[in-house]
C-alpha cells in the first residue's frame, strides 16, 4: 500500500512516499480503506518534537489520527460491522499504533463508528478527533439547556464544534474570535461573536451576562487564555480546556469555586483504557449530524496524500479557516 512515513522527526519536509504491507489484522479490529484523512494540532506537535512528546511514535512512522473509509476485512469477533460499510474514527497514529497517511490501516472498532449518511467521506474525516474532544468537554463541565456558554476559539478545529454542540445541548451561546472572518463564522454557526481583540472580558461579561459571568466556559486556546477564562465564568461555574501545558496562578479559579476539566482526548488510544468510550461519542456525534444539528468547517484548500507536508504547513500557518483535509 502506499503510504507518507517519516524518518526523522523536524519540519513539514520529513515527510517521504513508500511502500507498505497492508497492516495484519487482529481480533476486534477491521481493516479500512482510507479516503480522506485530516490534520491535528497533536500531528504537527509529533511531528516536530518526536520523543520529546510521550505519546510520539518510534521514527520510521506513519502519522494521522482522523479518518473516513470503508471497512474491508473483518477481525475476528467483530459484529458490530459488515464488509463494505462507511465508517469513521480517531485510531492511530501514536506510540505504536500505525496512522492514516496511507491506502489502509487498521483500527479498533471500540474507537470507531459508522459515517453519518448525509456527510462526504472529507467532511467525515474532518470531525472524529475535535468532535470528541468538544462532546467530552461540554459533557464534563455539565453543559445544561438556558445555560450562558462561553467557547474561546469558536472558528477553529475544536471550537467550532463545540459552539454547534452547545446550541445543540439548548445553550445561549457566545465566542472570542480574533478578526472579521473568524466573528462570520460564528455567528453563522449560530453563536454571538465577541471579537476578543476589542472587548475586554470585563466588557463582555457584564453586556452578556450582566456581569454575572458564564456558567460553562470551552477554552480550546487555552495556554494562558485560561486566566481569561476564570475571569469570564460565574461563580461555581465550569470550565473545560483543551491546552493546559503550563504553569499558573488559580487564584481566581479558587475564590471563585471554579471546576476545571482538563480534556485529553487520546487517553483511551494510547492508554487503551476505556476506548469504547469513543465509539459511542461517535455514534452520538452520527445521530446529531443526521439530525442536522453539526456539521464540520473545511478549509478551502485541498491536498493529497504526497502533499502531506503542504496541509501540514496550512495548519501550521494558522491562515486556514476549519479543518485541513487530505484525500487519500
């Protein structure tokens, strides 16, 4: 099959083509045509830093988390599935676990689920990883219906799912974004936009919520956003982030009774601890789409598999507006 594998771990050039064997399969899992794949933050960070990241992949590797295909063979003990079905999932691509850049791979069917109807194999592909990300986060910060929700970075990858998941969960629902484009999107997606270059929280929280302060705040900036984020909830109020690689002050966040949700969302993929628990987000995550309530942004340019380095440069530059698709 072939496949992009990195040898060695640095810039967007260390990608190089080759030919592989098909993965062997194994009890539980099915084999996958892969049509599209998509591109992560987590990628570019692997890719970069190699063993300096725990959950890196021993060079030579092939990267890619997010996929949609079709199922080709079937392990054994494997019901749920019949050869030929559409599905989509986040299943390799670290430690030890082979990627998506290439005609194949294997994945286990506790971290997969089948591709909503009415999305194409690109738009599918765009969604496993951030979608599960942002149910998970809303999920833990106890999003409720009427509640005021706050997403920092609602045009991006994690963001702008988590605004449509909010509204879909019956949230008021606002987001920072850094410019005119950014504000756009969010409020097509149904959200009040809150320009973050121009409004101060303090500004934001008292014209939206009277200065009573959001009772869920999404932070997929995160870094030290996050202090903004504490400054932005209620009091009691909840707060989920997706970057929390520092060190900081909680001052704020214990006077004012805060819950902090850290989401890692790879813990059951490289831990293989409790994967079941993202193929049903993923079959949730189906229902919701065919309902029409979610639906992923894709970036205006397209790549393909030898162009890996180039989708990678796109994500990198932070110019692209939604996610990165590579067609297999």
């Amino acid at each position: 099959m072939k496949a992009m594998i990195i040898s060695e771990f640095g810039d967007s050039n260390v990608f190089t083509a080759a030919e592989l064997a098909k993965p062997a399969l194994k009890p539980g899992h099915v084999l996958v045509r892969i049509v599209a794949t998509s591109v992560n933050t987590v990628d570019l960070m692997i890719r970069q830093m190699g063993p300096e990241l725990p959950l890196s992949p021993p060079a030579p590797a092939v990267l890619g988390m997010d996929f949609a295909g079709t199922i080709e063979t079937l392990g054994e003990g494997v019901t749920a599935y019949t050869i030929g079905d559409e599905v989509y999932g986040c299943a390799g691509g670290l430690a030890d676990i082979q990627g998506s850049l290439a005609e194949y791979m294997l994945a286990d069917v506790k971290l997969i689920a089948h591709k909503p109807r009415n999305l194409s194999m690109r738009e599918a592909a765009a969604l496993p990883l951030v979608a599960i990300t942002a149910y998970e986060g809303l999920e833990r910060a106890q999003i409720k219906a009427e509640q005021n929700v706050l997403v920092h970075g609602g045009s991006g990858g994690v963001g702008h799912i988590a605004v449509q998941l909010a509204r879909y969960f019956g949230a008021n629902v606002f987001s920072t974004g850094g410019g005119d484009k950014q504000i756009a999107l969010i409020e097509a997606l149904g959200a009040t936009g809150i320009n973050y270059k121009t409004e101060t929280v303090t500004d934001y929280v008292q014209k939206h919520t009277q200065g009573v302060g959001f009772d869920v705040v999404f932070d997929s900036v995160g870094g030290v956003n996050l202090l903004n984020s504490f400054d932005a909830a209620a009091l009691n109020g909840n707060v989920a982030t997706t970057v929390s690689l520092l060190e900081l002050d909680l001052s704020t966040a214990h006077f004012k009774g805060l819950s902090l949700h850290v989401v890692f969302m790879l813990i059951p993929m490289l831990h293989n601890y409790k994967r079941e628990a993202h193929g049903n987000i993923l079959a949730k995550l189906t229902d919701i789409i065919e309902a029409g309530h979610l639906r992923p942004v894709l970036d205006e340019m397209t790549f393909n598999l030898e162009e890996v380095g180039r989708a990678h440069d796109r994500l990198g530059s932070g110019k692209g507006l939604g996610k990165v698709v590579i067609d297999i």
